[in-house]
C-alpha cells in the first residue's frame, strides 16, 4: 500500500489514513506497510458506530438548473456569514480568509454553454471586509495554488456563473500537484454523474485536522500566507449529494483528500468516508437536513 498522507493525522481522536483495498473508508484504518516500512495504526473512529439511514419510499425530486436559491434544496450546513453568488452559495470563514464551505448544484444545464474561463480573472471579494480578505498578493510567491472549491468548469451555463468562481473567497491555498490531478479528477467525476442523476449537488470545503506529534500529543497547525494570513488546509472534503430519476432516492457520498500531492493513479474511491467523519471534523451537520427533504437515502461509504 502505498501511504497517502505524509504524517499522522487524526480525526475525532482517530488516525486519519487511507485503507489498503479498494473502497476502504475512513470508518476505520487499514494496518499496511508504508514505503518507509511503518504501519498505521487502528483508529478510534473505526469504534464509532454510523447510524443506518431507514430506507423507505422517496417522492419526486424536480430539476432547477438556475439560480443560487435551489442550491440549497437540502438545507444549510451551517448558519454563519452566508453568501449568494449567481452559481454557488458560500459560508465565509473571515478568520482564516476563506470559506467554510461552498455548495453548488451540477446538472447538464448548467455543465454546457458558450461561457469560457479565459475571461475570467481571480479578484478580492468586496463584500467582505479588507481586515478579512485574501488577495492574489498573498499567493504570489506562496509555492499553493489559487483551488476553486466551486469548481469554474461546473458553471458553463452563464458567463457571469463563471466569473463568481473566480472571487478568492471560493478559493483556497491547495497544494498545485493535487489541485492540477486527483482534486481536478474528483470535480470531473462530478461533472460526470450528471449523466446519471438528475442533479447533483456539491458541498467542498477545506479542513484543519490535528495531527499526533513526537510528544504524544495532538496539535492542530498549518501555515498561513501572505500579510493577510490565508490558512493553508490540511485535508479538503467533498459532499456529493445525488438525486436518483424517478422518484429513486437520494445517494450520498464524501470525500476527504489531504492537502498534498497524491498520485492520480489511486481511484478515488479510496478517499470515501462516512459523512459523520466530515460533520465531526468541519463542525457542520448535513444528514439532519437531508433527512428533513428525503425519504429514501443512501450512504456510500466504498464502492
């Protein structure tokens, strides 16, 4: 097995780590040999129970492919410092100059149109308060990436839907190795599951996870650029909320990767966890909310 996160990296006292075999989640850490020859160790977080979900009949769900309001069909992860865009909603995070998640909803609407990237450039956000915001000057020289959590190629449909991609409070610092392969293969996945479902919606957000350090304890750190100390994320998640036809239900799967290289050649499914994972990681709740909307839900946790 190859070792997917350079350092140890715990969750709700747990180690963070990828398991061995395909579609291992991180309910749980697979023990395997690193390059190095070490092992990882059992996490606490595989003694944590997931509640199943019931499973009964779901009712219709309808298509909106316009406007930020049926973003938020199935609710608001939480409630602080809530912003609307033309394509995305997003909860500003003004201490670390960055958001503490976006949501947007990917369906072949709104994945087609003449919109085109090239236009488009990276911009301060006015809206917030220049005590709290990023700029390009603080990448400049930084060695990260300027990563779009609302991903720009999701938004085709409206010039302007794409041009709201670009302001840096739906970006993040990301590390360029894994913004430029498997983060950009996940957004495609994505964009590929419109094919199947009639709408999928996207929740991506940055993570500060503690890690266990040479004196036994748990310390949470992470570098900060520029003059307006943008935190750099440790992990990023993903939240894929999909709409089956048909009345079928609703599928949900979540994702964390760690904020550093990883080879492209690792499915993604390696990287799913349970959503409770990310809830207990980023302090956000999603299946209350999505319970409240659906009758028939189903979490993927490995494929």
């Amino acid at each position: 097995m190859q070792r997917l996160l350079g350092s140890r990296w715990l969750l709700s006292g747990a180690s963070l780590a990828v398991g061995a075999g395909l579609g291992a989640s991180l309910s749980g850490v697979v023990t395997g040999p690193d390059p190095g020859g070490q092992t990882d160790e059992l996490g606490l977080l595989s003694r944590v129970p997931v509640v199943p979900v019931p499973s009964v009949h779901a009712s219709e769900l309808t298509v909106s492919p316009r406007g930020s309001g049926a973003v938020m069909k199935y609710g608001f992860p939480s409630l602080a410092n809530i912003k609307t865009r033309e394509s995305y909603v997003t909860s500003y995070d003004p201490r670390n100059r960055t958001a503490s998640w976006v949501i947007e909803q990917l369906n072949p609407a709104s994945l087609t149109g003449a919109s085109n990237r090239k236009y488009c450039d990276f911009k301060e956000d006015d809206s917030v308060h220049m005590y709290h915001r990023a700029s390009n000057a603080d990448y400049r020289g930084s060695g990260f990436d300027r990563g779009h959590l609302a991903a720009a190629a999701n938004h085709k449909w409206s010039q302007k839907a794409m041009d709201d991609t670009f302001y840096l409070s739906n970006v993040s610092p990301q590390d360029p190795h894994l913004n430029q392969n498997a983060w950009n293969n996940l957004e495609k996945l994505c964009r590929s599951l419109t094919k199947h479902y009639i709408n999928v919606y996207v929740c991506t957000g940055p993570l500060y996870l503690p890690r266990e350090e040479a004196d036994g304890k748990l310390y949470v750190r992470y570098q900060v650029l520029g003059r307006n100390h943008v935190a750099v994320p440790t992990h990023f998640f993903k939240v894929v909320i999909l709409e089956r036809p048909s009345g079928g239900g609703v599928e949900l799967r979540s994702y964390i990767l760690p904020n550093s290289p990883v080879d492209e050649k690792i499915p993604l499914e390696r990287f799913l966890v349970p959503i409770e994972t990310i809830e207990r990681a980023s302090g956000l709740l999603f299946v209350p909310n999505l319970m409240k909307r659906v009758n028939n839900l189903q979490a993927i946790t490995a494929k």
